[in-house]
C-alpha cells in the first residue's frame, strides 16, 4: 500500500467511526465529535508547529489555550453597566502604573552603574510602586465586583461580534508566548517545560481569583454566538417547514443545523491553518527550523540566529492554540476556568501530536480526530464492556460493582494503552514526518 493510500485509509477509518456513532448514538453526537475534532485538530497543529517544526518542549498549552477563552469574554460579552465609572479606569490606571514602575526599575538597572545606590533606587521604585498599585487597585476592584455579583460582578466585555474573539485570542496568546519566550527560550529543554507549565498554572489562578475580569469561578454564561439560536431557528416557520420536508422534528432540525455551522467555520478555519502550515513546512523558513531541530550547533555555526527562530516558531504555535480555545469557548458559550486541567488541555494534545506523527501536518489532524474520538467514546464503550463481563454475576456482589465503578478509569487507560501500542510499532506516529 502507498503512503497516500495509506494516508487515506486511516482517515476514512476515522470518518466511518463517526458515522457509525451518528447511526448507532446520534448525529448530535456525531456532529459535536467533528466539532471538538476540528478543535483539537488545531490545537495539535499549534503544538506540532513547536515541537514538530523546531523541537520546542511546551507543556503549557492549557494556558494559551485559556487566554483564547477570555478573549471571547472580553470581545463578545456585553460591557457591566456602571462597572468602567465604578472602577474599571481605576483598575487600568493601576496595571498601566504597574507596568511603568518595572519599566523604570528596569531602566534604573540599565543606566546606573552598579553599586548600593542603584540597588536603594530599585527597591524605593519597587515598594513604592507596589503600595501605590494596591491602593488604587484593591478599591477599584472592590467597585466593580460589588455590581450584581450574582450575575456579573466584572467588567465585561466590548460587545462585538464573537467571531473578532478568534484572532484576537491568538493575538493574547502570541503576546503572552513573546514574554515567556523572552525570558525561557535561552533555557534547555526540560527547563523550558517547567516554565511554561508553571506560567500556564499562573494563567489559571487568574482566571479563577480575579472576579472582575472574567467572574472567577463563578463562570460566564451565555456568550453570543456566531450562528443563530436553536429556539429562534424553532420560532422561524420557513425553518419548520424545510425541516419538515425531510423528515426531521424541529427541535431536533435545529440543534443538528446549529452544529452543522459551526461545523463549516471551524473547518474553514483549520483548512487555512493546515495550508499556512504546510507552507511554512515546505518553505526555507521550515528547513531551516527543521535543520535548527536536528543540530543547533551546526546551525548555529551556518550564522543562523537559533533563538530568534525559536522565539518565532513559539509565538505561532502559542497563537494557534489560543484561537482554538476561543473557538472552544464560544461553542461551548461558556467560560468555565475550573475546568482547564493539564490531563485535558495539555496531556492530550501532546498525545495527538505524538500519536499522529511529531513533524507531520496531516499526522496532527488525524491525531486530533482520533484521540478525541477514543476521549469521548471509550467511557460509554468501557460501560457497556464490564456490564457485558459482570452479566452474569448477581447484583451487589463486590466484584460487580468494582468493575463497573472502575469503567470511568477506561478513558485513561486506553490514552496510554494507544500511546504505549503507537510508540512500539509506529514510533514516529501514523502518518510520519517525511
């Protein structure tokens, strides 16, 4: 069998997988596995743009994948009435005064020679800067979190088309990947990782103790959509009608409509990413990050500039997965900082990119479609499986009730199993890097 045969096969393998999930379970099951597959399709793609692409080891991806998810709150959310007057200029004045005290501290270092007068200069400009921001931050704070904290209790958002959320949650990703670049890259590779998770578990304590920029815990419900509403498609009596002509219930006509379009934009999306990615691949900019991979030293010795290349190449891939995370929250229409674990939005990412082959676009993809599949399906699958091997044991028997109690740990289990089978007999993944 050729390799685009190949190629070919396993993703029909994939599709047929689906169908028989829209057969057997629902088509609005299977449509919201396309949906989350086109997901994660590109959040693997980010992270094999990184790894793949120039060798670089982020296990931070759980954060830029939230930064994409608030700025669909800050973009798409409607502004809190009263919250800018109350304390929203407040609390700007005080990230932008303490922004300018670690500029002047930093530029104190640079133009005093050094000496105990440099160092009592720093540290006035330092605490003094730091009592000054709370004061003007806490109050401002306070102001705002007290308006309807049932409801809001934040600042809110600009109130603009949800979809303006998508590159803008790149563009909050790639400044936060310019920062830990700045201040990582030169690191090695394990030390790399250990940043950018630890960045990444800062990222998430923000989003949960700062209430009044995304509610904290409390989660944001209800962001706009870039598609229309099942209920309005139900009240729209063309809709009704043309559902009717095929067959289906309206209630059920919608909801299949609605994912059937988000369906389309997060296709499109992943279609343009895949064709910039491929590319860049086959660009000199890609052998030349591929070439950086393999031997630094050498390249190096060739006059290549190893961490501006890396620092780039980082940025991009950072800023693809935080526009699939503001893709994921406005399909999901909620924020929900709780939920952001490093096993979900970290671990599995790197488990796609491994599996469907590290240095491969398309590998990326099918990676993506297929661990998210076996993600959603195995744990039904391993419920029905142990209610099959306990059928005969009598009900309350101990043994019974262990197994089936333990089929949730099945999600798990085949993760590694998969990982483990794919690294033994297909090492560089389903569809390998050429």
């Amino acid at each position: 069998m050729n390799e685009t045969l190949r190629n070919t096969a396993l993703f029909a393998i994939i599709a047929a997988l689906i169908v028989y999930t829209g057969f057997a379970q629902s088509w609005n099951a299977a449509l919201l596995i396309i949906s989350m597959g086109l997901i994660s399709s590109i959040m693997a793609l980010g992270v094999n743009l990184q790894w793949g692409f120039a060798g670089l080891f982020n296990v931070g991806i759980m954060g830029f994948v939230a930064l994409g998810g608030l700025a669909a709150i800050l973009i798409g959310m409607p502004a809190t009435e009263g919250a800018w007057s109350a304390g929203g200029w407040g609390i700007l004045g005080a990230l932008l005064l303490g922004a300018a005290t670690v500029v002047a501290a930093v530029q104190v270092m640079k133009r005093m020679a050094k000496g105990w007068l440099r160092t009592l200069v720093v540290l006035a400009l330092l605490i003094g800067g730091f009592f000054l921001f709370r004061a003007i931050f806490d109050p401002s704070v306070a102001a705002v979190e007290d308006i309807n904290p049932a409801h809001t209790g934040y600042l809110g958002g600009l109130g603009l088309p949800v979809i303006i959320a998508w590159p803008v949650g790149g563009l909050f990703a790639a400044g936060a990947a310019w920062v830990i670049g700045k201040t990582a890259l030169g690191l090695r590779s394990d030390y790399l990782a250990i940043a950018t998770l630890g960045i990444a578990e800062i990222i998430i304590a923000i989003l949960k103790n700062e209430d009044w920029l995304s509610r904290g815990v409390k989660n944001v419900i209800g962001i706009p959509r870039p598609v229309p509403y099942e209920i309005d498609l139900q009240n729209n009596a063309g809709f009704v009608e043309r559902a009717a002509g095929f067959g289906f219930d309206p209630v059920e006509a919608s909801t299949l409509w609605v994912k059937f379009l988000y369906i389309l934009l997060f296709a499109a999306v992943l279609l343009i990413l895949l064709w910039m990615s491929q590319r860049a691949l086959n660009s000199p900019w890609g052998r030349m990050l591929r070439a950086i991979r393999d031997n630094e030293v050498a390249a190096e010795a060739m006059g290549k500039d190893v961490t501006a290349r890396h620092l780039q190449v980082f940025i991009l891939g950072s800023a693809i997965c935080g526009i699939a995370g503001a893709m994921m929250t406005t399909l999901d229409s909620q924020l929900t900082p709780g939920s952001y674990q490093p096993l979900r939005f970290t671990f599995l990412i790197w488990v796609m990119v491994i599996v469907g082959g590290s240095g491969n676009n398309f590998g990326a993809v099918l990676g993506g479609f297929l661990m998210w599949y076996l993600w959603v399906m195995v744990e039904p699958m391993g419920l029905w499986l142990m209610n099959a091997i306990t059928y005969g044991m009598a009900d309350g028997y101990w043994l019974k009730d262990h197994l089936i109690e333990s089929a949730a740990h099945m999600r798990l289990m085949t993760m590694g199993a998969v990982l483990l089978l794919v690294l033994r007999f297909s090492p560089r993944g389903l569809i390998p890097e050429k």
